[in-house]
C-alpha cells in the first residue's frame, strides 16, 4: 500500500525525541532524611511513619478513601481535600473527621476526575485554603461487569476515562503544582489485583485492563518526575469488604473469592491503610515506582 502521506514519514528521521532527566545524589529533593540523633526510640519510631503536609484524596466520599483520610490525619497530615464526583454523600463521614481533629483543615470540593477544568480549580481552591499540596492519592474508579462481547464502546471508554484517564489528570495537575511550589511529594494510585490476573467469575476486562495500564503508568512518571522529587507508586487491593462487594447477588461470587483466598475472606478496609501510610510517609521515602498488592496472598495461586 503507498503510503498517504510520504512528508510525514521522511520527517521522522529527522525528529528530536525529548528526554527524561532523573535525579541526581544531590538534588535536595530527593534526598534522604533521617531522623535526627537527639530523638528518642519513641520519637523515631513517630518520625518514621511520620505524615508531613496537605493531601488531596478522590473519590473521597468511598469507603476506602474515608479510610485512608482517618489514617493520613492520624499519623500527622495537617490538611485534607476530599475530592468527589457527589461529597455530599460523605456529609456525616466528613463532620466525624472534623470531630476527631478539630486542629486540622478539611475541605470537600465536588470533581469530575475526567474534567480538566474541574481539576485544575479544585487544584487552585485547595492550595488557597490549605496553601500547599504535598501528597495525592487516587481512589476515584468505578467497576462495571459486562462480558466484552456487549460491552459497548461507551462502556469501554467510560470506565478507562475515570480509572485511567481521571487518575492522570489529577497527578498532572498535582505535579504540575508541586513544581511551581519547588517541594516534593507523593503520589498513590488504587490500581488492584484485577491489574494482576483475570478476576472469576466475573467478566471485566475494561476495568481489569484501566487497572494494568495504572502500573505502567506509575512507573513511566516515577522515572520522568523524579528529579522534581515526585514519587509515584500503586496500591493493588484484593477484594475488600465495602459496600461494593456487599448484596445477595454477589454471594456465590464472595464465596468463590474467599475459598481463592489462603486467608479465606475479604480484607478489612484498615488494612489497606497501612501500606498507603507507608508509602506516603518519611519511611516510604526511597519507594518509587512500585506496586503493594494487599490481598491476603490471593496473587500467590
């Protein structure tokens, strides 16, 4: 076949490919920081999984993003902007937090991952209130099972709008702000263990797929941004045990997973959050571009 257009194919050789550039041993950045001497073991061990600064969290008004809120506010995080497609629906969640920590801001902003616009004044409403974002991590996502032969492209690109799309947009944004600021911080996406094998019973293959590319994508800006001293890496739950796995209709299907399981059951939303502490924690510092599958060693068969 000839080709359509040959000036457009001769200029490739003469194209000019753009570079990464990483890191460097002494970019203040990136550089380690440990604990100082004069602190106690007890001290060291609080500044160990020490949280420092503001997070932004989507898809905030789920489950395991209320739960990640508690635990970043417990270990320190001095602000918190819950992002979500509906906040409101997290109304009591939210005045519980705010109960909890009444030294600490908290703000609600209503977002649609997949809007540029709506991220980026969201990006500006939180830096004006909390004045600085420091961590961001990415819960908002959605499921859908439809076996591929009817799923539709609507379908199809629906689901990797907000799983995968919506999760770079908000990191775009947020990186984009951390190198205005000149700091550091990090980045957490939810990819999960659909990202790692085909899930059964269940027909899924838009999720699955959205959740694999995260990975990748996590790792090709762990590289590009690292001499901004930005931090991206995945957390890959197993099954969890919210409201999304609850229902008379999914019970064949939970008995299924949990008999896949070694530890034959479904995990406990608190136990995500102590890997998501870790990596957006000073003791996460030299984590960078790697996945934490949470699952109860489902991924070992």
């Amino acid at each position: 076949m000839p080709d359509e257009n040959p000036e457009s194919r001769e200029s490739l050789t003469s194209r000019q490919l753009p570079e990464m550039v990483l890191s460097t041993a002494d970019n203040p950045l990136t550089a380690p920081r440990p604990p100082p001497d004069s602190l106690s073991s007890v001290q060291r061990a609080q500044y160990r999984f020490q949280v420092k600064g503001n997070a932004i969290i989507t898809g905030g008004a789920g489950t395991l993003a209320l739960e990640a809120a508690k635990a970043l506010l417990e270990h320190g995080a001095s602000g918190l902007a819950l992002w979500d497609l509906n906040p409101d629906q997290a109304f009591e969640s939210v005045k519980t937090l705010h109960q909890k920590f009444p030294d600490r801001r908290i703000i609600t902003e209503a977002v649609d991952v997949r809007d540029e616009t709506q991220i980026q004044s969201a990006i500006d409403d939180t830096v004006k209130i909390l004045g600085s974002v420091d961590i961001l991590c990415c819960f908002a996502g959605i499921v859908g099972c439809v076996p591929a032969l009817a799923m539709t492209s609507a379908d199809w690109r629906r689901t990797h709008d907000i799983n995968l799309t919506g999760s770079f947009l908000c990191a775009q944004a947020f990186a984009r702000q951390l190198v205005s600021q000149k700091t550091s911080g990090s980045i957490v996406f939810t990819a999960s263990i659909s990202a790692h094998h085909t899930n059964y019973p269940q027909p899924q293959s838009a999720y699955n797929s959205s959740k694999t590319a995260l990975l990748s994508l996590a790792k090709s800006l762990a590289a590009e941004w690292s001499s901004y001293g930005i931090r991206v890496n995945c957390i890959s739950p197993g099954y969890m045990d919210t409201i999304l796995n609850e229902g008379a209709g999914l019970e064949r299907a939970r008995e299924m997973w949990n008999a896949r399981n070694p530890m034959g059951r479904m995990g406990d939303p608190w136990e995500l959050t102590g890997p998501l502490v870790l990596l957006c924690s000073n003791a996460g510092r030299y984590i960078n571009g790697t996945d934490l599958i949470v699952d109860g060693g489902a991924m070992v068969f």
